[in-house]
C-alpha cells in the first residue's frame, strides 16, 4: 500500500526509500522475488507486489538498494548453510 503512496505523488520516493523507512518492504521483496512469477501464477494475482516491484524498478536507487539486500541474504544463507555443515 505505501507503494502506491509514492507511485501516485502522496509520499516523496527520496524519504520512502530510506532503509529507516523502507527496509522491511526490500527485505520481503528480495525474498519473494525469486518466486514471484509463480506465485502469481498459483495465486491468481498477476499485480501481487507489482507496485512494490515498479516502485523499486522506478529509480537506480531502489534498484541498488534491492541489489545489496539480496547480497545480504545470500550471505546469510551461506553463512546458516556453513555452519550447519
């Protein structure tokens, strides 16, 4: 939903996409990205996380910032996946 904020003008995209701000909204995007295309096939729902995606796709800066938390994440799991080896 604050997606669609920005998106329509009522939220200024500089301070949206602000980690303070925003962080949790890269976070479970990044994590459902990967499964997003059938997701949305199984669901039924081709718009599911469209204006989250537009919004990050909007701006190099959310695509940068995408690119880190994902980075991130895979650390992480290769972090979990070492110690558990």
């Amino acid at each position: 939903m604050a997606a669609s904020l920005v998106l329509h003008g009522a939220l200024n995209e500089d301070l949206f996409l602000e980690g303070s701000f925003s962080g949790e909204m890269f976070f479970i995007f990044a994590k459902v990205r990967p499964f997003l295309k059938e997701l949305r096939e199984k669901m039924q729902a081709p718009k599911l996380f469209g204006n989250v995606e537009k919004l990050i796709n909007n701006s190099q800066k959310g695509r940068d910032i995408l690119k880190t938390v994902e980075e991130r994440i895979a650390a992480r799991r290769k972090a979990m996946a070492e110690a558990a080896a």
